[in-house]
C-alpha cells in the first residue's frame, strides 16, 4: 500500500483537534471575516516552507506557522488583511497591507511557495451580501439600508437603526416644515 505523505500531519496541527490538513483543507473559509471580505485563501501544505521571516506577535509572543492563510479587504479601512488562521479559519493573528500584491509578497517572505497556493474566494457576490447580512443585518440601517461602514455613524434602537445621513435628512425636512 503506498501511503501519501500529504495526509502526515503537521507539527502546528493543534493536539485537540485531532485531524490532518488534508482533511481540514476540505473546509473553505468563510465568506467574510469580520468586516473583511476573502479574496483569495492559501492551505499551508508540505511544499510550502515556513521562513519565520514575519515579525507578527499574537499576545505577545511570536507567531509560528499556520495552516491557512486568507487574504481578505476591509471593507471599513480598505486595508487588505492577511489573516493567519487555524484549522478551523479562525483567526489567530493579522497582518497585511496596502496591496495584495504587497501583502502577497509578505506571505512569500514567510511562507516560502505560498505563492502558488493562491485561490481565489468561490463565493458568489449574493453569497458575500447574505453572509454580510447574516452578521451586519441588525446594524444597517433601516430607512437607507446602508452597511455601518458606509456612513459616519449607526444609532442602533432595539428594533431597528438608522444613520447619521438619515437622521440629516429627516432634520431637513422637520426644519421646512416649520
Ligand atoms: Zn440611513
């Protein structure tokens, strides 16, 4: 029987979880992290070399190796993110930058090959509002619809919000009324 040496696990494979990469790889990531949306997503596998060429302290201590890697954009800042994530997708520790040329370059520095492990988000544009809504929902607003992070600020009531746009507007039409 010739067995792969693919499916050996990795020495950062957490003890408790008690699977391999190869099995965990079958997992996708999530449509979104947080505010950050996927763009594209990196399994660590044995062709790839972790340089420890990163300076990314988690708690203060030096993070090591991971076995997935998701590059994401806020959609608050903008920034593109580079989440180092467990087996699971979450996350452990960010880094990134301005770029995802950039931030893929970084990833390179550390992750030696990663390079060409690049895939891009299989989520469809409606899959991303839905996931968006899953999360966000009960913070957008109620009267334009517009996400928190599209307007200045979110007054959130126990049933629905309304935003900073909203209420100028609202205030406009009070002020003619007069
Ligand atoms: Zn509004």
């Amino acid at each position: 029987m010739v067995r792969s040496t693919a499916s050996r696990p990795r020495s950062f494979a957490p003890p408790d979880i008690g699977e391999t990469i190869v099995a965990a790889a079958k997992r996708l990531p999530p449509a979104i992290f947080g505010t950050a949306r996927l763009l594209e997503y990196a399994i660590v596998d044995n062709s790839v070399v972790f340089t420890g060429r990163q300076s990314l302290f988690v708690d203060g201590k030096l993070l090591g190796a991971v076995p997935f890697l998701a590059l994401c954009r806020d959609l608050v800042s903008e920034e593109i993110n580079l989440f180092h994530c467990n087996l699971r997708w979450k996350v452990i520790g960010v880094s990134g930058g301005s770029t995802i040329v950039g931030t893929k370059e970084l990833a390179e520095r550390a992750y030696c090959g990663i390079s060409t492990k690049w895939t891009t988000s299989p989520y469809t544009e409606d899959q991303v509002v839905q996931q968006l809504e899953k999360t966000w929902g009960r913070h957008r607003c109620s009267f334009c619809q517009k996400w928190p992070w599209d307007v200045q600020q979110i007054f959130e009531g126990p049933r629905s919000s309304i935003c900073d746009e909203c209420i100028g507007s609202f205030a406009k039409i009070l002020e003619s009324n007069r």
